[in-house]
C-alpha cells in the first residue's frame, strides 16, 4: 500500500476490498517476464493492486476470460497489419507501445511506465488502469467504450459518451484536456477518461462533467481527488 499512491488513498473498507481482490489475481494470472524485465514479488503485487482498482466495484467476475501478464522492461515494438480493401495490398508496420490488451488474451505492460506511474500518480496516465479499462471493455465482446454495466442505464452511457467522443474529435489537437489519443477510438477514449479518473479527476469533471458522473458511477470514487498536479502528454 505505501508504494502505491492510488491504493494508499482508499478508505479503509475499499483498501480490505483491494486486498482481497489483488489475491485472487495473483492466484489467477501468470506474470511473464520478458526481453531481460527483472520481475520479482514486489512488482507481481504492485501491478496485482493497480489491475484490480478498476475492477473493485465490478468485483472478482470481470477478471476473467484471460489469464496471462506479459512484462516488457520498456517500450516494445509490435508488428500490425493492414489490409487496404480498395485494392487489396497488405501492408506492414512497426508499432511502438507501452501496454497493450488482448482481447481473450494478455495483458502486455513496460515496466518502466508501471513505474513512471507510481512516481507520478497524478498526471494524468497509468498505463496498467489503460489497459485494464480495455480488459473491462472486451469482457462482452470487441472494445467499443461500453463495458458491461449493471446499475447505469446502458442509452445513457453510450449517448453522453458518444458527444463527448465527437467534441474532442472536433477540437485541435492539443487544445483540450483530454489526450488526443483518444480520438483513435471509442474504446480508447473509454481507456484515456478512465487514467483521467484516476489521476486526475478534477480535470475531467471540468471538461465532461456526464463522463465525470459515469466513471464515477462505474468505478467508484477516485483516489486522485485532492491530489492532483498539472500533467503534461507521456504519449
């Protein structure tokens, strides 16, 4: 708990809750250690602990349909594929990231940007809460930015997200709060708004204060809340 800002500033009752909820991913997933990343137990429960902060008001179910944890010690390249469907020619590219989520598949991490993350816990990023929001998000199907959802109206969810999504495709890059990269998809805005919540939520309830009250609603309250320092783009 002391090493991990986010976890430290849960009340008592939600800091039990992360507890339990960290143990039963330990005993779930298989943490691989990849391309030399040094990974002992400390750093297994420090990304145990930042996975399970989005899952604690889903619970224990929307862990699974996956099992495996990749650690890269930095950046790592992926290879992508594209198919043209006008012409038909099959292009390949390197990509350069710092997680990744499969669906039914991994989660991929640096550990450099775990790290970062602890370090700097409220400037807007977190690299395991990005991609655990994807790993929420695919628990009924592709991510779309519509996780399974219980107590919130689903219309709502998609509608106040939806104009949300479209005022910052609208906006110029670099001009709004949000990171840019979210405009890549609606799975990705859904993955960049839930960072905001966590580390810095009073930014997000300035700017969509609708996506501010359901991320708060899905997640519960945020740490982050008294907290937060101005960030600056890590992407």
């Amino acid at each position: 708990m002391a090493a991990c800002p986010l976890a430290r500033r849960l009340d008592p009752a939600r800091q039990l809750q992360l507890r339990q909820l960290a143990g039963i991913f330990l005993a779930r997933k298989r943490f691989h250690a990849l391309a030399g990343a040094v990974l002992d137990d400390y750093w297994r429960l420090l990304i145990a602990m930042q996975a399970c902060l989005p899952a604690l008001q889903q619970g224990a179910t929307s862990l699974r349909g996956w099992r495996d944890v990749l650690i890269y010690p930095g950046e790592f390249k992926v290879r992508r594929s594209h198919h043209d469907d006008h012409t038909g020619v099959v292009t390949e590219s390197d990509e350069v990231l710092i997680g990744e989520a499969w669906e039914h598949g991994p989660l991929v991490l640096s550990l450099a940007d775990v790290q970062l993350d602890l370090e700097q816990p409220w400037d807007g990023y977190n690299v395991v809460v990005h991609e655990m929001a994807h790993k929420l998000d695919m628990l009924d199907g592709p991510p779309d930015g519509v996780p399974p959802l219980r107590e919130i109206p689903r219309r709502r969810w998609i509608g106040e997200f939806q104009r949300a999504y479209d005022r910052l495709l609208a906006a110029s890059p670099g001009h709004a709060p949000i990171d840019h990269y979210a405009t890549e998809s609606a799975g990705e805005y859904f993955a960049v708004v839930s960072e905001l919540h966590y580390s810095q939520p009073a930014v997000l309830r300035e700017t969509e204060p609708a996506v501010a009250e359901l991320l708060h609603a899905f997640y519960g309250p945020s740490p982050a809340d008294g907290e937060e320092l101005a960030g600056g783009c890590r992407r």
